[in-house]
C-alpha cells in the first residue's frame, strides 16, 4: 500500500503544497489522477470559494455554494462535488501513475466523495497523496486499514516520498512494429526517420509544458510581490502598471538592466541557487535609487539549455524573495529553453527594473566640495569580480565543497552570499532630504564608480583605514597576490553603495541609516579635483 497524507497549517497552505506538488510530477511526464485545489486566496470578500481542477489537465469546478451576501460560513456544493470524483474517476479508468487528492473530508469519511477513487487507487497498487487536518486523520487511517505515511508539509518531504515509493512515468503499450517515440521510426541502423505524424517541438528539446508547469509553480511567489500600481498577474503578454495608483503625480520613468555575471558558474556547480535571483534583484534596484527612484516592477530572462523546473522555480522565487524586500512587483519574465545553446545544467539570467520618481527628484544634485562620503557595508563580494575570483580559488587548489577559509561553511557558499539590498533604507533616508548623490559599488569598484556621481572639477578623497577589509577580501588578495589598487578597482572592498551627503545633515543620515540595519562607516569628501584619490592602506 502506497499511500501518504498531509497536514499544513496556514490557509491555503495545504493547497499551494499540492498544487506545486503536481505541477513538479506532471513535468516528470507523470500521469496524474485526482483534483488540487487552485483558489489557495480568495480574498477578504470572498473566503470560502473552492475550485478544484481535475488533474492533469482537465476543468475547473467550483465545489462551493455561494450563500449570498454577508454569509460567513460556506457549504460544500455535493453535485458539483460528485462531478470532480466523475471526471477524476474517468481519468484513472485511462491508466496512471499517480492519484493526489486535495482532501480527505467529511464526505469522504462518510462513504462519498473521493472515497471510492482513493480505494480503487490503492487496490491497484498506484501510490496516492490526500490533504487531511487533524479531525480527519483518524478517519483515513480507519478507511485504509492503518495509518499512512505522514508527510512533513514541505516541497522536498513530498518529493522524496514520490522519489521512495518509485513511481515513474510508465511505460505505454505499442503494437508490434511501433516505436516507443510517437511519430517516428526506428531505422535498422538505429536512426529515427519522421512518419507522417512528423516530429514534435519536444522532440526537438523544447517542453512547453515543462515551461507551464514553472508558471504555475512560481505564480504564488509573483503574486505575493504585488504592491499598489500592479494591474497584472502572470501569464499574459505583458505586465501592467498604474503610476497614479501607485501615488506619483509628475513621475519620471528610470530603468535598469543587469545579469549576474561569472557568479552563476558557482552557483551551477554546486547546485546553491537560491541566492542568485536575490542578486539579479539587487544588480538592477540598486542602481535605480542611485538616480533617486523607487523601483516600481520587475521582469527577468531566465535561459538555459534544457528546462530544469525544479532549478528555474528555485531561481525564480529567489527574485520574488529580492523583490518583495525592495517593494518591487515581480509582474513578467521570459524562460528560454534553447536546446544546444547551453551545456546540460547551464543557465543564464537577466534582469530588468522600472522604476520612478517625481520630477526633479533626481541624482545626483548639489554634490558640492565638502560633501560627506557614508560608505554602506557589502555583504560579501556581491555580484562582481567572479572571474577573478574562480581564478584564485582555482590556483588555491580548493574545492567549493572545502572549509570556507575566512569564515563558517562551504567556500562556495560562503562566496554565494547574495547582494545586499540598499532600497528601503536608502529611500527612506532620501525621503528626509541631505542626500545629494548615491553610488553602487559594482564593476569597478570604487575607483571607478564614484566619479559617475561627482560633477565637473570635484573628486574625493577616501581614507582606507576608516574601515576593516572584510575578510573575503583579505583572503583573496593574499591568496591571488592582488595589489591594493587592483582589489579597489575590480571589488567592492566591503563598501557596497556610497551616500554623498550634505555636512549639515550627515550625523542625522548616519544614524537613520544605522537604525535601519545598515553598518554606516564616513569613508572620506568630496574635494576639489579629479578622480579618486586614497590614503591610509586597506592591506
């Protein structure tokens, strides 16, 4: 007997698990069987809508009755509910691999409902996954003659059970004579030739419905990056946003563009993905409130190879993370699956962010001799300079697997650290005025990207021992041999944005920026001259 349960806490919790659950088993070319609930927040207004699709593919039933205007309660609809276990019981009469129910209630403890779908399901050895709370379990564990396997309500507890009780996607009959590989033949030397039927796009190596089955996978991520202006969800073929109603009244538009770079190498070869979306967020929005604006929404370009949903989801929900902590709308994107433009595993990303300001907000303004230089602290290497770095590591002869030399964990996931994200403290300092120019420290470095911000005739001067080198930086330099310019030209030296500020009100942004959670350090002015110049000593 192949059968598990479920419990999950929150509402809509149990549904978003199941769902997600047969999006990822129906991209493995599993054939499913059974209903997930698809309405996991109905709002305010309407609390008890309950609509079930009949999986893999087929409708959308809402099993609910509406009971009219300023009802609180709710009442199963059983007609409605015994035309879900029909299509769901034609569809196991068809052969599959896996039956997921949503839940095993009161109708089914009772002898209606999904019962006999669940009993035929397991009469015939198919593994089977129900949603259950706690009033119901017992009743389960009576219906099927002793406790299922109690699942832990996360992604990978539902994963490996699939893995454990191995169900694969099974094998279909053919006539004697007919190719395993629908639409073509097998030559005697071993080549397949088009029939009639023709070849497919997945033949070809591109999987639609792989791609589907990410949208789905990260529409609860999207949707819970929506902020006031938003007009759009997923799915459509483009995003829409309302500037008035996100309260602009004069707004002028900035966008910004950026990939990750060399750091995606990394985060390929050891499978630590996660953060990469966090910093093809913070590449893009961090640059926008260098200009004065508030990133309003965000779209990103995902490619690889060979579409991996399990990879692309993580990635994804990563930037919806990045998002969500910047007050960006995660609204669009691109997954381009390009089979032969892409080693096996490999990915690529691109980000792209709009965001605005009222007119004559913008920066740099008033950046004037004397002006105070609030260097903000890094999180780590962030999002430049990795190719210098897999180069050092490589001479080291360390693994990413190794002991993080300069601090806990793995060398590869300590430089994995993502990108901090300046937004919300930085806009808010702007909103209290002083501030008069703005530099992320990306490519470059300090050297190079500090005088983007300073007008004709005005450099700055930077005192290197106003600060400790992080000790990332310190490793690296002695490790590779770097000399002190070149770290301060190809890394961020642990300074990761730079505020120019007016002296008068320096003391006052230093500390709303500290009761923010940045770790402000003064680093240097604005002087008269050209460039940037240094004194004191980082190594």
């Amino acid at each position: 007997m192949r059968i598990a349960c479920v419990m999950a806490g929150g509402r809509g919790d149990m549904d978003l698990l199941l769902h997600g659950f047969a999006m990822r088993a129906a991209a493995r070319g599993l054939r499913l069987c059974g209903t997930v609930q698809v309405n996991s927040d109905c709002g305010a207004g309407r609390p008890c809508d309950m609509d079930v699709q009949v999986l893999p593919d087929g409708p959308v039933i809402r099993i609910s009755q509406n009971l009219g205007r300023g009802a609180r309660g709710c009442r199963l609809d059983p007609e409605a509910l015994e035309r879900a276990v029909a299509a769901a019981e034609a569809r196991l009469s068809e052969g599959v691999d896996l039956v997921i129910v949503n839940k095993f209630g009161k109708h089914e403890a009772e002898g209606r409902g999904f019962r006999a779908l669940i009993a035929e399901a397991v009469a015939r050895d198919i593994p089977v996954l129900v949603g259950v709370n706690a009033l119901n379990a017992p009743r389960l564990a009576e219906f099927v003659g002793g406790a299922p396997d109690r699942l832990a309500p996360t992604p990978e507890a539902l994963d490996a059970w699939l893995a454990s009780v191995g169900c694969a996607p099974a094998l279909r009959l053919r006539g004697p004579g007919q190719s395993s590989n629908p639409g073509r033949e097998m030559r005697e030397d071993g080549v397949m030739s088009e029939t009639e039927n023709g070849i497919t796009y997945r033949d070809a190596g591109v999987d639609i419905d792989a791609g589907n089955a990410l949208v789905e996978r990260i529409k609860p991520a999207a949707a819970a990056t929506k902020r006031p202006g938003v007009m759009s969800g997923l799915g459509g073929f483009g995003g829409l946003f309302d500037l008035r109603a996100a309260g602009f009244t004069d707004p002028v538009l900035v966008a910004a563009t950026d990939g990750v770079g060399t750091k995606l190498r990394i985060a390929i070869d050891t499978g630590l993905v996660e953060g990469v979306g966090i910093d093809l967020v913070a590449m893009c929005v961090n640059d926008l409130i260098c200009q004065g604006a508030e990133p309003l929404f965000f779209l990103d370009y995902f490619a690889t190879g060979r579409l991996e949903v399990e990879t692309a989801a993580r990635i994804v929900e990563g930037i919806a993370r990045g998002c969500a902590a910047s007050g960006c709308a995660l609204i669009g994107g691109e997954t381009a699956e390009m089979p032969g433009m892409y080693p096996p595993g490999d990915f690529d990303l691109a980000g792209f962010a709009v965001g605005a300001m009222e007119r004559g907000a913008d920066l740099p303004a008033g950046v004037a001799e004397g002006d105070v230089l609030l260097g903000l602290a890094s999180d780590g290497v962030h999002s430049n300079g990795y190719s210098l770095v897999r180069r050092i590591v490589g001479l080291s002869g360390l693994d990413w697997t190794d002991p993080c030399p300069w601090g806990e964990g793995t060398l590869g996931a300590a430089l994995l650290a993502p990108t901090r994200l300046y937004v919300r403290p930085v806009l808010a300092a702007l909103g209290a005025g002083g501030i008069r120019g703005l530099a992320h420290v990306t490519g470059g470095g300090l050297t190079e990207n500090l005088p983007r911000v300073l007008p004709e005739g005005l450099g700055v001067e930077i005192d290197l021992s106003a600060w400790d080198l992080p000790g990332v930086f310190r490793w690296l330099a002695a490790t590779g041999g770097l000399a002190e310019s070149e770290l301060l030209k190809t890394f961020n030296a642990g300074i990761g944005m730079v505020a120019v500020v007016d002296p008068a009100r320096a003391d006052d942004i230093e500390s709303a920026l500290g009761e923010a959670g940045e770790r402000v350090t003064r680093i240097g002015r604005v002087v008269a001259g050209i460039g940037v110049r240094y004194v004191g000593r980082l190594l």
